[in-house]
C-alpha cells in the first residue's frame, strides 16, 4: 500500500513538473507577410553573414545597391542622362545579376535607367513597383522591355514582406491597399511623389527606411497606419532632402542616427534644402551626400554598422 502511494505521489510530482516546464518556456514568433499577390513571403529569421548597401552616386536622380548574404537588389535605377553613371557604378561594384528590382515610382530620375538592366546583359530576378498605371513613355517602355525579355513584374502595398535572403527583409510600409485600388481607377489624378514604395530594411538590429520621393502627406498616413514600425537607424532623405519632405513627425518618429540625401551637384532643384538639412542636424543625425560625399557605403552585420563615403 505504501508502495503504490509512493508510485502515485511521484507519477503526479512528475506532471506537474512537465506542465510548469510546458507554460514556461518562451514562445516562438512567426510573421507572413505574403500579399494575397503572392508578393512576398515570409522572411528568415536567421541573420547570417553581412549585409552591404550603397547609395550610388548617380546625380539627382536615386539608385541604391543592397547585397545580401543570398540576393542582389536594386531600389531605382537613376534618371535617363544618368545611365552612364548607373552602368560605371554597377560595373565598379561588379554586380553581374540582379535578384530584385524595385522601382518606388514612375518618375524618370527613378526608373530611367532601367535600360542599362535591360540591354546591359543584367539577369533579372523579379520587378517590384507600387502597382499602378502609369502613362509615363518611361514606364510603358519598361513594361513592354520586361515582358519581352521574360520578367515578372509585381505591385508592393503595405503589409508585404521581401524575404532578401540571409535574414534580410523589406517591410512594405507605402503605397496602402486602398491607395493602390484608387490608383487602377481610370480618370484618378496620380501623385507618383506620393505613392512611392516605401519600405524599412531589417537586417537583426540595423534598420533602414527607404521613401522613394514620398511628401509629408504621404509620411503623415505611414505615421497614423504604422507608427511603431518606422523607427529607423538609417533614413534615405525622401525626395532628394526637398522640404516638402521630412516633417518633425516623421522625423521624431522614425529617430534617424544617420540621413542619406541623393542629390546631384549644383542641381536645379536646389536639393537638398536648408530647411531640411536644418531639421537633420536638430535632431544630431549624421549627414552623408551623394554630391559631396559619393558613393556611401553602409556595411553591417545585424548588429554594428558602419557608414562612409568615398570622399
């Protein structure tokens, strides 16, 4: 009898033990951010290797370089009297393949280089842009380019997810989903500034928020959808650090330690503006430019990361 009181006493000790060990352990996370398009999936949790990006130096218009562990991808593509510059850039980093392309929107100093990709001998992976017609000469062009030569093209909205390899993602914060079935409408009056693809990188602990030529109205609509998913440690200057960009919200929000401007030298447009140089140096944010600086160059590995120019 006391035998098997024993056996019951140490059966019972023994489940509780497991249920205590079961309630205690750290649950595991997991996100998808795979658009009903099928744009995206979700990215690995592992961070491995380092990561490289680099906005280079191409005149006003944007182009920056991000080499992951697994991918190569290239956000913008500079302007059309700029593709001598993108192909020397290209060739100087000896990029021969291109994973991803994603283009923020259908302005000529963004997606004017595209035919350096096209007729430069460049393989392609995949085309992302914010999903909407465009009745840019460009734009069609590129459509008609990209199918020739066999490469899908896709829309990004907020809430898609690019898995770049190596623990790297792109976190689709702009164009929202509404914003994009507006712009498919016909006779919808388009502001391509403001219906950029905007997107934060995460690499471990490195963050990086891209913006396209995106306006304050346009970082006023991320603040209020995605306000705890933009604080960045790198912010690419939207639209060239012009002042119809850059608001204190945004800013405050996003806490920037370093701002990367393209910009070309003695530009019409008067890029950057003081008003926004201003706002970047109240806030103690480094200041790198294209103009001044060159090609800068971010290297990380998840957890540090450093940031020069070539001058």
């Amino acid at each position: 009898m006391k035998l098997w009181k024993a056996i019951l006493s140490f059966s019972l000790l023994l489940c509780v033990s497991l249920l205590l060990l079961a309630g205690c352990g750290n649950p595991g996370t997991s996100g998808s951010g795979a658009s009903s398009q099928g744009a995206s999936s979700s990215a690995s949790s592992a961070v491995s290797g380092k990561v490289t990006v680099k906005m280079l130096n191409v005149g006003q218009g944007d182009a920056i370089l991000i080499e992951t562990p697994e991918q190569t991808v290239l956000v913008d593509t500079s302007d059309v009297d700029e593709r001598d510059k993108l192909a020397k850039e290209l060739k100087k980093a000896n990029v021969k393949n291109i994973d991803k392309v994603i283009l923020t929107h259908p302005h000529a100093d963004h997606i004017g280089g595209m035919d350096v990709l096209f007729d430069g001998g460049y393989k392609i992976g995949m085309i992302y842009d914010n999903g909407m017609p465009s009745t840019s000469k460009l734009f069609t062009g590129y459509l008609k380019k990209a199918k020739a030569q066999g490469v899908k093209r896709q829309g990004l909205k907020a809430g898609d997810v690019l898995d770049l390899g190596g623990g790297v993602r792109f976190e689709v914060l702009s164009p929202s989903a509404d914003l994009v079935k507006k712009g498919r409408d016909k006779g919808y009056k388009h502001n391509p500034n403001n219906e950029s693809v905007v997107g934060r990188l995460v690499f471990g602990d490195f963050t990086m928020l891209f913006t396209g030529d995106a306006e304050k109205e346009t970082e006023a609509a991320i603040l209020q959808a995605h306000r705890d998913g933009v604080k960045s440690l790198v912010l690419k200057a939207p639209h060239h650090g012009s002042h119809t960009s850059s608001s204190k919200a945004y800013l405050d929000a996003v806490q920037p330690e370093v701002c990367l401007i393209s910009c070309g030298a003695g530009n019409d447009y008067g890029h950057p503006h003081k008003e926004t140089l201003a706002a970047y140096k109240k806030i103690k944010a480094k200041i790198f430019e294209t103009d001044k600086n060159g090609t800068i160059t971010i290297t990380t590995d998840g957890k540090a990361y450093d940031v020069k120019g070539e001058k």
